[in-house]
C-alpha cells in the first residue's frame, strides 16, 4: 500500500499535481488549495490522535451517560470539509465529471503556423 501524504506541504504539492493531470488547476486555486491542505494535514493528525487513543468512540459523562468523544466529533467534521473543498477542486469524481475544462488559448502566430504544418 502507497504511503499517504499527511504534511499540509506535500498534499498541497500532491493536490497541484492532481488538478494538473484532471485539468482543473489554476494559480488564482492556491489559497484554497492551502486551506484544503491544512484541512488534510489536521484530519490526518486527529486519525492518528484516535489511534493512539485506544480508538475510543465513546466517553462517558458526568451523569454516567455516553456521548461521542471529541476526536470523534472532530474528525467528522473534518471529513465533511475535506468533502466541500474537494468538491470545489474538483478533485472527486462527482465534481469532476461535471466540470468543463478550458482549453488553452493557442496564440494567433501559433495558429498561423499550425495550418502550414
């Protein structure tokens, strides 16, 4: 199994990288792509918190009763942005198969010569 990124600097270079093979990729992106790194690098660390937690779903309350725990909480939340920014980025496949990818503009000279060639 390939090892996963979980620093906010490689997962933004892995996103940049991604959004350039789907096509989807433009610098004015980058300071959402931060925020969906950060976002990344946060649920990765909280993943690894629950772990060396013991996995503790549960904890119990003051009146003896259970409620989710915290990192639970969390981590949910954190999934759900993820969601909404990959959404954006169009970086899953429900997003991506409706978005339009531009074209580049060729330049006038390079489509000159392209109808010599």
């Amino acid at each position: 199994m390939a090892k996963v990124a979980t620093t906010k600097n490689t997962i933004k270079k892995n996103t940049i990288r991604d959004m350039k093979q789907l096509g989807t990729y433009k610098e004015e992106y980058d300071q959402i792509i931060d925020v969906y790194s950060d976002i990344c690098e946060q649920y990765f660390k909280a993943v690894k918190d629950f772990k060396d937690g013991g996995e503790q779903y549960e904890v119990p309350t003051g009146t003896g009763s259970m409620k989710k725990s915290a990192i639970v909480s969390t981590m949910e939340q954190l999934r759900k942005d993820i969601i909404t920014y990959s959404d954006r980025l169009c970086l899953n496949p429900k997003s991506n198969q409706n978005t339009i990818v531009e074209a580049p503009n060729k330049s006038s000279l390079a489509d000159v010569l392209s109808k010599f060639g």
